[in-house]
C-alpha cells in the first residue's frame, strides 16, 4: 500500500489513505511509525480529496484508535495542517475533528482526575 500512495491517479491515493486508516484501526497501532511521514506527505497534495482523506483518518484515528494518546504528539501537527487548508469545507471538517478528539481527551482526563482524587481521598480516610 505504502508504494501506492504517491501513486498518479488521485483516487488511488485517496483509497489507499482510507485503506491504510482502516488497517491501523484493526491491525497493530505500532504501525502508525511508518505511515505518519507518508501521510505528512500527502497533506502537501495538490488534489483536495486526497487531503481530505488524511485529515478524516488522522481525526478518526485521535478518536478511536486504542493507544492514542501514545501518538497524539505525531497526529496533532497533521491535524493541524488541516485545520489551515486552503479549502475552506476542508478546514471546517478539521476543525470538528480536532474538537471531538479535544472533548474526548477532556472527558477522559476530568473522568481521570475525579478517580485520583476519590482514592486519594479513600487513602486519607483509612
């Protein structure tokens, strides 16, 4: 997949984004090593679906994917690039995306906090 996604044919990149967004979904997230420097690539492509792509499955991938907050440091300036495209339906989208993965994180660390803060106090009271 990854010697097809400079391919010449703008959809066949656009598939092979999306295939690789599905892969690392259900496959193994350690992965994600060797596509980030080729999607960065593609967020520099001329044609908007292609972009597009990268951004949806970089958004998808800071919301659902298992381990990620381990990887959001690489996917955040990706997202970023997104949210500055010169495509103004594109950037919109990215910026939705990068709001539902802020609300998600939020979420989890408030969930986070209220759980430390309950055993510290479960702790003083033993």
């Amino acid at each position: 997949l990854l010697q097809s996604i400079s391919h010449q044919h703008q959809k066949v990149r656009t598939l092979v984004v999306r295939a690789l967004g599905a892969l690392l979904n259900n496959g193994d997230n350690k992965m994600i090593e060797d596509l980030i420097s080729h999607l960065a690539q593609r967020t520099f492509d001329p044609c908007p679906p292609v972009r597009e792509a990268v951004y949806e499955v970089v958004g998808g991938w800071m919301v659902t994917l298992l381990d990620r907050y381990s990887y959001f440091y690489k996917l955040l300036p990706l997202l970023l690039t997104g949210i500055e495209d010169e495509v103004p339906d594109i950037a919109a989208r990215s910026v939705a995306l990068f709001e539902a993965a802020g609300k998600q994180w939020r979420r989890r660390t408030s969930r986070t906090s209220r759980t430390t803060k309950t055993s510290q106090r479960r702790t003083r009271c033993t």
